[in-house]
C-alpha cells in the first residue's frame, strides 16, 4: 500500500461521510428545507452521473495503466465522469447556496474527496472536473427552481432585468 493510495482512501472516501454528516447536522438543526434540497440535488446528479457512466464507458487510469490496486471492488470501465465528486459537490454546493460559511468548508472537503479519487487512481482529473461540475449545476437548478430566497436567483433576475431595457 503506498502513501498515494492511503491518502485518496482518506480524502476521496472519507470526505464524502464528512459531507453526509455535515448534511445531517443540517437537518438536525432544523433546516429541512435546505436538506431536502440536498437530498433532491443528491439524486439528480446521481442518476446523471450514472446515466453519462453508462453509456460513455472510460477504463479508469490504473486499468488503462496495467497498475496493481489494493481493491477490487471498483469497475475497470466507469472512470467518467467521477461519481464521488459529483456527489461531494452536489452536497457541497447545495450547503453553500443555503449557508456560506458551513458551504465554504464543504466546498473544500469536496475538493479533497476530487483530489483523492485522482490519488487513487481510480479517476482521472478531467473525471473529478466533469463530476464536480455536475454536481454543482444540478445544485444550483435544484436551489433557483425551489428556494425563492437563493443567492443565484437574484443574479438571473438582474440580467434579465437588463436584458429587457
């Protein structure tokens, strides 16, 4: 087991129990609106991410590398897009539209989780990208289409707003 291994396994699996947690303690405190549309945000991206998955099958890098990994339970042929990352940014992005400064922390736990899966050897960089990107914008939809009082909406609305003078 090398170092790169140990530290992915830590950030790229372990990042993602911190989000969930993190959402948790979201609910437990009362905001069930802002974790429902957690939830919501978190099923979206999964099945986009899965549906991409399907059917654009990428061999991850320590397939298409011939290199020897200590586990066997990951598929050799669903590299893209990064389903840990889409998920840890959909998580991420949705705590950070409803509260900037738990989202900020987020943000960077799913950062960790993105650079682990590429330490691992189990994403390639562009995978964690598209998958962090994913699960971003299905965040945001998710919060304009259903919270009134989101950030991102009164962007749309000032352009708008522009647009028609």
């Amino acid at each position: 087991m090398n170092i790169s291994w140990l530290l992915g396994q830590i950030f790229g699996n372990g990042g993602i129990v911190v989000l969930l947690f993190i959402a948790l303690w979201i609910l437990v405190k009362g905001d069930r609106k802002l974790a429902y549309r957690t939830l919501v945000a978190l099923v979206i991206t999964f099945v986009v991410t899965h549906l991409i998955k399907y059917f654009f099958p990428v061999p991850r890098p320590f397939v298409s590398g011939g290199i020897d990994v200590p586990f066997s339970f990951v598929s050799g042929t669903d590299s893209f897009p990064s389903g840990h990352a889409s998920l840890a940014f959909a998580i991420a992005t949705s705590i950070w539209l409803g509260r900037h400064k738990l989202g900020a922390v987020s943000l960077l736990v799913a950062t960790l989780v993105a650079i682990g899966r590429v330490l691992m050897l189990v994403h390639y960089p562009i995978d964690v990208i598209v998958g962090a990107l994913i699960g971003a914008t299905v965040s945001i939809v998710v919060s304009v289409l259903t919270n009134p009082n989101c950030p991102i909406r009164s962007v749309f609305s000032t352009m708008s707003k522009k647009n028609k003078r």
